[in-house]
C-alpha cells in the first residue's frame, strides 16, 4: 500500500485506546512501525531495474520486520514512562506486521516474505496499491477521534479497516474461483488462475488464466450479472534473439519480479526491440504502462540499450 495508508493505520490503533493509555510511545511505535519498512527507499530509489529486488526486500520480511520492531521499541522507550519491553514490542510488531508488512502482502505487488532463506514473493491480490475506500473512512476516523479526543470514531475507523478487508479477501476468493469456473468452461486448462484488483473499481477484478500456450483475461464485475469474457493472449515470440535477451541480467531480474510477463518484438530502422511487460499493471493510468523492460538489439546482434520504465 502506499506510506499514506500505513502511517494511518499506525496511527489509527494509536488512537483507539493505546495511545491514552501509553501515551506518545503508542503512537510511535504503532504509526513508526507502520512506516518504518519503507526505509528500503534509501537504497533503493534510483537503482533502475534493481529496485524490484531492493524495495519490499528485507525490511519487509518476517526476519528484517523483527529486527526493525526490537530496534523500534528501544528507540521509543526512552520518550516516556513505560519501560517494559513487553508492551513497547507488542505495539512495535502490531505496527509493522499488521500496519505494513500484512497491508503490502494483500497487494498484486507482493513482499519478498521469507528473505533471507527464500525470494519468494507472495501476493494476495485482495486490494490496489492505493485505495481511497480504505484510506478516506480511516482518515474521518483518525481526525475526529484528535478533534474530539473520542475513542469511538478511532474505533468506528478499526471496525471498517477490519470490514473492509475483509469483504476484499472474500470477494477475492469468489472471484478466483469464478474465473477458474469460467476457464473449465472455455476448455483450458490452467497452471494458474489469478483475479486481480482494479484501481479505484473494488467491485471489479482482471482474471487471468495461465496456461501452456499463453493467457486468457477478461474483467470480472462482481456485482454484475454480466459472464466473465475472456480473451486470449499469447505469452510472446520465442525466437533466438528474445531467448538470449531472456538470458541478460537485466531481463532475469524482471522475469523473477513478473507473474504474468508478457514480450513483443518489433523492428526499428536497423534495429530490434524487445521489450517485456507484467499483465498485473495493464490499467493505464497515466497513458502508458508501468513497469516495462525495453531491450534494444543493434543489426550486428549488440545490446545498446537496456531501459526499465
């Protein structure tokens, strides 16, 4: 999720009866541990194509979350009254685990979870990086329990945090298993099934199937009656140049971050560009697609450009 919603959440728990009872310690240790996984943005921001490995890397494993949390709670025990590290750890791992690491996890974009013994990067797909449904009712909620130093709007903003994942989680699993339906009907036979969720729509879902040959997506409306259509696409051109470019630091790295990669050749002037993107950031929301690795091939067979966007 994007800083915005986890610095909220953070301090949202504060609010709703941690922080008068613990003070400004709660609230640095709820909201701060919220945020504080983030910090992978000093090393990552920059790195090109080495930012799909450095950010949601260690700080936002279970290993690398512990160890931010202990070092949370020592930094924060000092600021007030409360000295056992039982309380100031519990708040610290509640910000970070449930705060950030859990609110990343529920996301197409995944966390590399299990660094550093695997580079697993689970996703759950329940919600859109950024989610106004969320973030809005959690902000009422924060400001009226400050304006009005009242626990319920800070615990009327919990219950829809707990509702509202919730009915995304749910509404994922049916979804899944309507696409995986859809798919048996159409004759495929899928690796995968996945039903993921669209920007701003909580009501809709792209469904994608993985099969041998290629995909096949449509867009799921939950709430509609209308049959999930799906069309086929096919993974890209298997020639000698893509299984070499394929070969390329550059192009391994983005093939490990990709679920559903997709590659296109074309021809321009004497040169040849392959270029490779990630069915997940389909939605255009700012005219072209994010997350896409452009390869281009000299006549002689040289790389002279690698361009990650």
């Amino acid at each position: 999720m994007d800083p915005v919603i986890h610095g909220l959440t953070g301090a949202l728990l504060a609010e709703a009866g941690l922080r008068q009872r613990y003070g400004r310690q709660a609230t640095a240790a709820l909201a701060g541990g919220a945020l504080l996984p983030d910090i992978d943005v000093l090393w990552s921001t920059g790195q090109g194509i080495l930012a799909l490995e450095a950010h949601r890397g260690i700080t936002h494993s279970l290993v690398g979350g512990l160890g931010l949390a202990l070092l949370l709670a020592a930094v924060i025990r000092p600021l007030g009254s409360e000295k056992r590290w039982g309380p100031l750890v519990g708040m610290t791992v509640l910000g970070l685990g449930f705060g950030h690491l859990f609110l990343d996890l529920i996301t197409s974009f995944g966390i590399q979870l299990f660094l550093p013994f695997s580079r697993a990067r689970p996703a759950w797909d329940w919600l859109f990086i950024v989610d106004p449904w969320l973030t809005a009712p959690i902000l009422l909620g924060f400001v009226l329990a400050r304006w009005r130093r009242a626990l319920l709007p800070a615990r009327l903003g919990c219950l829809w945090l707990a509702a509202y994942l919730a009915f995304m989680g749910a509404s994922h699993a049916l979804a899944v298993s309507a696409v995986r339906a859809e798919a048996a009907a159409a004759g495929l036979e899928p690796r995968a099934v996945a039903a993921l969720p669209r920007p701003l729509r909580p009501w809709e879902r792209l469904g994608l199937v993985v099969t041998d040959d290629g995909y096949a997506r449509g867009t799921l409306r939950l709430l509609a009656r209308e049959p999930l259509r799906l069309e086929r696409l096919p993974r890209g051109p298997e020639t000698d140049l893509v299984r070499r470019v394929e070969g390329l630091p550059p192009v391994r790295t983005y093939l490990w971050f990709a679920r559903f990669p997709v590659v296109s050749l074309r021809e321009d002037g004497d040169r040849r560009v392959v270029e490779f993107r990630d069915l997940r950031f389909s939605d255009r929301l700012r005219g072209r697609d994010p997350f896409v690795l452009r390869v281009v091939v000299d006549a002689s067979g040289g790389v002279r450009e690698v361009r990650f966007r």
